[in-house]
C-alpha cells in the first residue's frame, strides 16, 4: 500500500470523518453565537453623543471619532437601545449557556454526544429564524431569544469532549480536538465577514438576512448529522475491523458512563486546574467574539464594511495555528522530551504571556495604524490557539472517561465571562473612548496573568485514580503505538 493510499485511508476513517462532522458542527454554533455582535452594527440607530455629552477632550481621545462621524452616517439602523439593554442582548446567551452546559456534558457520557449535540444544532437553528420577526415586535423578545439559544448550546462543547473521550485515541487527540475546534474559529471568521456582507447588501434591512442564512443552513446540517454520526466505535455500522481493533487497544474507555464521582472531581486539583485556565481565558477570548466589533467601531472608527474582517482577525489567527499546533504538541509527547503535565504547563504559560502581552500592546493602537492593528489581532489569535494542546486536551488527559462530564463543569465556570464581560465592558467604556477600552484590555491581561500561575501550579497529566472504573481497568495497561499511519486504521 502506497503512503498515499494510507495517507487516504488514514483521513478518511471513521474518527477523521467525525472530526469533519463536528469541524462543521461547531462553525455553525459558532456563527449563531456572534451572529447578533455583528448585526448590530446595521440594527442600531447612531447615537447622538456631543463632546461635553460623551465627556472627553481632544487630548484623551485618539480617534476623535466624532470628528469623523460623517463617515458613517450612511447608514441607519432601526432600533435604538439603551447601554443596558444592549449588554445584556449580548449576555442572554451566556445566562442559558451557563444553566445547561453542566447537564450537558453529563448527559453526553450517559446517553451519547450524537443525540446531544445534535439537538443544540435543532433547536438553535430554529431559534435564530425567529429572531427578525419577534426582534421587531420587541427587544425582550431577543433577550428572551438569546438566553433560549444559550440554553440549547451549553451542551455543544462538553458533547464533543465526550464524543472525542470515546473516539481519540491518545496519541492523536491534540490533533483531533484541534481541526475540531477549528470549525469554531472559522465560525467566527465566517460569521464575521458573511454577516459583515449581509449587513451591507443583504435582504430583510440586512440584519435580518444574517439570522435567516445561518438558521437556515443550521437546520438542514441538523439532518446530516443525525444520519452520519455514531456515539463510539462499537455503535458504527460500516467501520473497518482495523480502525476498531486499532481504538480498542488505544482508547481508555468507550463505554456510556452509569455513574459519576462527582466528590472526588470536585477536590480534585487537576480539575481546578482546568477550572480556573478555562475561566481567566475565556474572559479574553469571550470579549474578543462579542466585543471586537463595538471596539472596532468606537475606539478605531473602523467603517461598517471593514470592521468583519477586522474583527475576525483573532479567529483567522486560530484557524492557522490550531492544526499545527496540534500536530506538534502530538509529536512532541509521543518523543517522551518531556512528561505530559510539563508539556501542557509549559504551551498554557505561553498561550497565557504571549496573550497578555498582546493585548497591553493593542491598547496603545492608533486609529491610523490599521495594519499593524490586524497583526496584533492575529498574533493574538495565535496564541490563544495554544490552549488547545494545553489545558483543553488536559480534559482527555485526566478523565478520558469523564471528558464530558469534566467540560461542563470547567465550562460553567468559563462561561460567567460571557455574562459579566459585557456589562463590565461597558461600565468601563460607556462612551467608546481610546482610554476606556484601554482599561477593558489591561483587565483581560490581569486575567490571563493569573491562569498562568494558577494553572502551572494545580495541573496534572495522567489519568486521576477516581476516573477509572473497574470496567476498564483491564484495558488501562494497553500501550500506546508510535505516531505513524502504518499502524492507524
């Protein structure tokens, strides 16, 4: 057999064919995420702010964007909302998300990712059709809308770990996860730009065009996925006896879990470990999706269509760096240079002080310096990336068994940015100066600071004692075959 047909054979198995279905998965959840962040730009109506209204000078205010106003009075939205009523439009979805992405992951172990998951892409699709006709009749109905998306999309990220748990072999799984999570960053980037486009030429005043074309294709991806996705090896009906002999030997466990440990994982301290990086990265990564365009707009006066690809200058950073990093971060362990806690310690630390020290940078941006401005946002994408084949691969490490169950719980935690990001933001930048958003920035470095320390501190790298259950204890001893496709089915 050539190296190309393996390589075929190797990208077409059932685990890779998985990792395509929730690539495309979590692009789509991605997009009715942010979609709303993007469509305010084209929804809201202009405020009238003055100089002595906004309270800032010439001196404090590098943009002078009000000076530059004309440029974008070319377009009126039709609702005009208050601060208030805005954050909280961008904080609904994180109050549902926050109450069902514990139960989430604890029914993906016990009743399967598939079925899961893809109830989130269901329901999610047919909330995001509603959104133009109920928005209009009133803006709590988007509240309202948006927390309900947030309750069905908890599960999305604990259902893939748990899928992953079952389907990954430990030799490939920095490499699985990241392509996987790479359907979310391109669910930024696409979103970003599609509804950037959408905005400006779309039907139903644009706006309205972003939730019907995203829903849409939602609902009928909804179908395929039901269809083309199996819980574990042993539920697929056309898997070869290679690839399942070849996950049997490699996989801890991947059976449906009958019980959980829930004690003993709360005082775990590997747990916490990832608690607390999920937590401090997120609230940088939350307020890059939901915030960048606002900040765009405001503190750089970046014109409507512009501000898209601005925006999604972090995800395409991701988008780049997530498989390479995967793949290297497998290498790397399967090389034995180092033990696996040290490996993940060593790529969050970096993930963490590279990120930090990028976002003080982009706090000095002038509006002119708009390449420079894409740079950094990429760079910073970049290293926002490491987490993958750090703490977020660090889940599998532990409690294989448990992915899920362990994401949600971790996620919980990491979803309260999503809440207080928004409102914290604009309590610090009500009126979009340069200096306000500054301090936004600073917060999120002081949050990236402190998960690195946290985290090189309590984190672990070996399957923990309470995550591995008499059923497959005869399979813990199975060793792990060298990263070459000759021996990957």
């Amino acid at each position: 057999m050539s190296m190309f047909t393996r390589c075929i054979s190797h990208y077409c198995s059932c685990r890779w064919r998985l990792c395509y279905m929730c690539f495309t998965a979590l692009l789509l959840l991605q997009a009715l995420r942010i979609d709303l962040s993007m469509a305010f730009v084209c929804m809201l109506k202009t405020p009238n702010r003055t100089t002595d209204g906004a309270n800032f000078t010439r001196e404090n205010e590098q943009c002078h964007r009000l000076q530059n106003h004309s440029l974008n009075n070319n377009f009126e939205g039709e609702f005009e909302w208050s601060n208030v009523l805005q954050s909280n439009m961008l904080s609904g979805y994180y109050y549902g998300y926050i109450a069902s992405t514990m139960f989430g992951g604890v029914f993906a172990d016990k009743y399967g990712g598939k079925t899961v998951l893809g109830g989130t892409l269901l329901s999610s699709a047919i909330f995001a059709i509603l959104h133009p006709s109920l928005t209009r009749i009133s803006a709590y109905f988007t509240v309202a809308l948006r927390i309900l998306t947030g309750l069905v999309s908890g599960p999305m990220f604990p259902s893939v770990l748990s899928l992953w748990g079952r389907w990954a072999p430990p030799l490939e799984s920095s490499i699985l996860l990241g392509v996987t999570f790479c359907g979310q960053m391109l669910g930024s980037i696409l979103g970003l730009l599609i509804s950037g486009y959408l905005c400006a030429y779309g039907f139903d005043n644009g706006w309205g065009s972003i939730f019907y074309v995203f829903g849409g294709a939602t609902l009928l991806f909804s179908l395929v996925w039901f269809y083309v996705v199996h819980d574990n090896p042993d539920t697929h009906p056309t898997i070869s006896q290679r690839e399942r002999s070849y996950l049997k030997r490699n996989i801890t466990s991947t059976k449906k879990v009958k019980s959980i440990p829930w004690k003993q994982i709360m005082l775990s301290s590997a747990v916490w470990a990832l608690i607390i990086a999920h937590t401090c990265l997120n609230w940088t990564d939350i307020s890059f999706q939901l915030l960048l365009p606002l900040y765009m707009k405001e503190a750089l006066n970046i014109d409507t269509k512009s501000n898209g690809l601005m925006s999604s200058a972090p995800s395409i950073g991701q988008i780049i760096c997530l498989p390479l990093i995967g793949r290297f971060a497998d290498w790397f362990i399967s090389k034995n240079y180092m033990s696996k806690r040290s490996f993940r310690v060593l790529i969050q630390s970096l993930c963490f002080i590279c990120l930090a020290s990028l976002l003080i940078a982009i706090g000095f941006l002038e509006c002119s310096q708009t390449t420079l401005t894409g740079a950094l946002f990429l760079l910073s994408g970049a290293s926002i990336s490491l987490h993958m084949s750090g703490f977020n691969v660090n889940h599998i490490d532990v409690a294989p068994r448990y992915a899920g169950v362990l994401f949600g719980i971790s996620n919980t935690f990491a979803s309260l940015p999503g809440l207080f990001a928004p409102l914290v933001a604009r309590a610090i930048a009500p009126n979009g100066t340069q200096r306000e958003w500054q301090h936004v920035l600073f917060m999120c470095a002081a949050f990236s600071v402190l998960g690195a320390i946290l985290y090189a501190i309590l984190a672990k790298g070996d399957v923990q004692a309470w995550a591995i259950s008499k059923e497959d204890s005869a399979e813990d001893g199975c060793q792990e075959e060298p990263m070459n496709l000759e021996n990957k089915g």
